[in-house]
C-alpha cells in the first residue's frame, strides 16, 4: 500500500490500534457522517463556511478535526490520539489503510455536509466526474458540465485541497 507523507504522519498521531479493526473504523465513519448530518455538525461547518472572511480554508480545516475529535470522544476513542495538537482527522488514515474497501469507502463518500468528496481515483486524461459546484453569490448547485462551454476543448481545472 504506498501512502503520501502527509497521511503516513497523519497516522503517527493515531493509535494503530485503531485504525486495525475495521469495524471499529466503520463505527467511526458511520458515527463521523451521523455527527455531520446532524445539527451540531451542520452548525460547526456554517460558522466555518464564510467565503467572506480570510482563512476559509484553516476554518474549514479546524472544523473537520472539531467534528472528528468529536465523534472520537463520543465513541471512547480519543485516548488512541497521541498528541492532538499534531491532529488533522480521520479521512487521510482511514482512505489510506482502506482504500479498498468499498462498504468503508461508501460510506465516506458521504460525509462533508455540502460539497461531495471525491475519493475515487481521477486519472490524467481521463473521464472528469460531472460535479455539482456551489456558487460563491447564490449558494445554488451548478453542474460543473454547464461551466465548461467549448466542449471541444479539454477543461482545465486548477484545485487544491484542504485534506
């Protein structure tokens, strides 16, 4: 299994404990996606989520170790975190040690409470995903399929990450 440096130091900090029983990972993902469909989730990401002020991208980082720390406390797990000043969440570890495990991926697929994760592979020249983007004035849905208007020229997309 070959894994970037971020998650290899990502999981350091995580008991490998518990990252080794995969149904205590299940009860987590499926705990992580309750906690974001639930109210405190939503609430925790809405004071987060202000593409008006600066640092949206910290902020929004800060609230997914909130809700992960969270859903660990709630479970009894926090004692498997080594120091939690070096922790930056669940979804790196767990992607990286179960990649293949489609009941575990399913259910991460699910998780962020507005914008889908895209956890599947995207490959160089290959086939995008049709995505729905949310506009920054509108906060409405848009295909990203109706942005790209030269369908007979490739679409350039410049992304970066928060994970």
């Amino acid at each position: 299994m070959q894994m970037s440096n971020a998650a290899r130091e990502a999981m350091m900090v995580i008991d490998g404990e518990l990252l080794a029983d995969r149904e205590v990972v299940l009860r987590i993902v499926r705990k992580q996606r309750e906690v974001l469909e639930g109210e405190e989730g939503k609430q925790v990401f809405a004071l987060a989520n202000d593409p008006t002020k600066p640092g949206l991208v910290v902020n929004l980082k800060r609230a997914i170790v909130k809700t992960d720390r969270m859903v660990l406390e709630e479970l009894g797990f926090d004692k498997h975190i080594k120091d939690w000043s070096k922790f930056h969440g669940m979804l790196m570890p767990i992607v990286a040690r179960y990649r293949n495990d489609q009941e575990i991926m399913n259910v991460l697929k699910y998780l962020s409470p507005k914008t889908p994760r895209m956890i599947d592979d995207v490959k160089v020249n290959g086939q995008r995903p049709d995505l729905d983007l949310i506009t920054m004035r509108s906060q409405q849905p848009m295909r990203m399929s109706d942005l790209h208007l030269h369908k007979d020229r490739p679409l350039v997309i410049i992304a970066s990450s928060i994970s």
